[in-house]
C-alpha cells in the first residue's frame, strides 16, 4: 500500500483530499485501509478491502472476529456465507451482508459459482458499549437495500432512503453510481468530519482523479464534496462521526481498550474449542 499526501489546487473543491492510497492487489483483493495505518485517520472505519475474483468457485476458512462490525457488498456476481448459527446462504449482487461480532464470533464464505465477483468488505469499529456484546448477522437481498437517485443506501440514510441495519455510531455508507458526465454533490450530516472514497470500478474526479482501486480520504471538515464521473463509475463512499476512542488491534479482531481485546479473544477461543468438537473445522 502507498500512501500519498495530496492537494487539490481547484478552487472549485469544497473539501480538499488530504490522503490518497493505491492499494496493494494480492491476488484478487486489494488492501485499502487497515487499523494501522488509514484506520487511525479514518476510525471508525478501519479496514477495506476491494475484491475483484473471476475464476473457479472455492470455499473460504471460518475464521473469528470480535469488536467489530464487518459490511460485505457486492457490486457484480455473488458470494456464498456461513454465518455464526452455521447457517449457510447466498448474498447476489446488490445485497448487503451486516456480521455484527460483539465480544466474538466465527464466520466463513466463499464463492458458489465461477465467473467474476467484484464488491468491498468493510470493517468497522465499534462503541465501548458493543465491542463485548452479542452478535448480530443480518442479510438484505438486493431489492431491500433503498436507494435515492444515484445512491444504495448500505448504513445510514441518503434523501428518502434509509438502511433498516442500525449503526453502531453515527455513519453513512454508500454505493453509488454514475453514468459518465454525471456529477453528484455529497453534504455530511453535521457532525461527519470523517469521509473516504474507493473506486470499484470506472474514473471519477473529486476534482483529483480516482480510478480502480483507488481511496481518497479528505480533510476533517462539514463541507461538501463535487464528483463528476469520467467514465461510467461505480464507488462507495463513507462518513462519520470520528470513532473517539484508541484501536487495540488483535489478529482479527479491533477493541477500545487492552482488557477489551483480551476478552474477546479469550471468547473466540472458547468458540473454537467448543467448534472443534462438533466437527466444523
């Protein structure tokens, strides 16, 4: 991952890009943002990942998080899941997987069918008073994700649309897109003086111009954002209230404080144990 510090010089920019990320492909996903490095600047957003996989089918490991929520999207194809109660599913295109893990749980997923499957898996920090909670997996087939013009309504709400998933902490997450020459003005809520992008696929400038695989994230402020795609475009966008709170990082897991992520790794221990004698692993 390269990280770039930018200035627009456009005095049509309401909101200057203070960082920009040309994250680093690992086979089919490329890593925009970890709890390390963009995570601290952008919290509670803390880890993004871009997929782009077009091949055979293949089953992914259950693996555990704890202290976090995870938002998987898909733009194009679809992905296959197994949640926390081993239930089994498919999510489509469109559709909007919300894995909500509290003090710790175990999930998995992978790819049913072959073709191209393109989407992001977001993470996202959660409140002293949710990292050791319940978990909660939620799943939104495509037509029960609502829109306002442009914009998929993924946390949060845009204009008449709202997202029925409630959010851990005051956030926005969108999927948008453009059709090229479209422009699109974004005002935060009060408050939301963190914001990103990341370019799925297509060109848009914001007046920089961002294409696959790129993030932005833009200075700490209220003021609005102008994008006018180039090319016919697709990314997601992100903005909160900044997560006031340190990032205590585990293997999978994020917590706010020390005892925290010792708790929920302990708990996640104990899920796999008693995993193991039921035979998943």
């Amino acid at each position: 991952m390269t990280l770039t510090l930018t200035k627009s010089s456009s005095l049509s920019l309401a909101r200057a890009v203070a960082k920009r990320v040309g994250g680093g492909r690992q086979g089919s996903v490329t890593r925009l943002m970890s709890p390390s490095d963009l995570g601290e600047i952008l919290k509670p957003f803390v880890f993004l990942d871009l997929f782009d996989h077009e091949g055979p089918p293949f089953n992914g490991p259950l693996h555990p998080h704890s202290g976090i929520a995870t938002l998987t999207y898909i733009f194009e194809g679809s992905v296959s899941y197994i949640d926390p109660d081993n239930i089994r599913g498919v999510l489509p295109a469109g559709g909007v997987e919300w894995m909500q893990a509290g003090r710790g749980m175990w999930h998995g997923g992978g790819l049913d069918e072959g073709g191209r499957t393109r989407g992001f898996q977001l993470w996202i920090a959660l409140p002293p008073e949710l990292e050791l909670g319940p978990t909660i997996s939620i799943y939104k087939s495509p037509e029960d994700v609502l829109q306002d013009g442009p914009v998929r309504v993924l946390l949060g709400s845009y204009g008449s649309a709202s997202s029925a998933i409630a959010s851990p902490s005051p956030i926005n997450y969108f999927a948008i897109r453009l059709k090229a020459s479209e422009r699109w003005r974004y005002e935060p809520p009060a408050g939301h003086t963190v914001v990103w992008v990341a370019v799925a696929s297509g060109a848009v400038s914001v007046p920089d111009e961002l294409g696959q695989g790129d993030l932005v994230a833009f200075e700490p402020s209220n003021e609005a954002i102008e994008f006018e795609a180039l090319t016919d475009v697709e990314f997601v966008l992100g903005s909160a209230v900044q997560h006031d709170h340190d990032l205590v990082l585990g293997y999978y897991s994020v917590h706010t404080t020390a005892d925290a992520l010792r708790d929920g790794e302990a708990h996640i221990s104990t899920i796999k144990a008693r995993l193991a004698q039921e035979g998943r692993f």
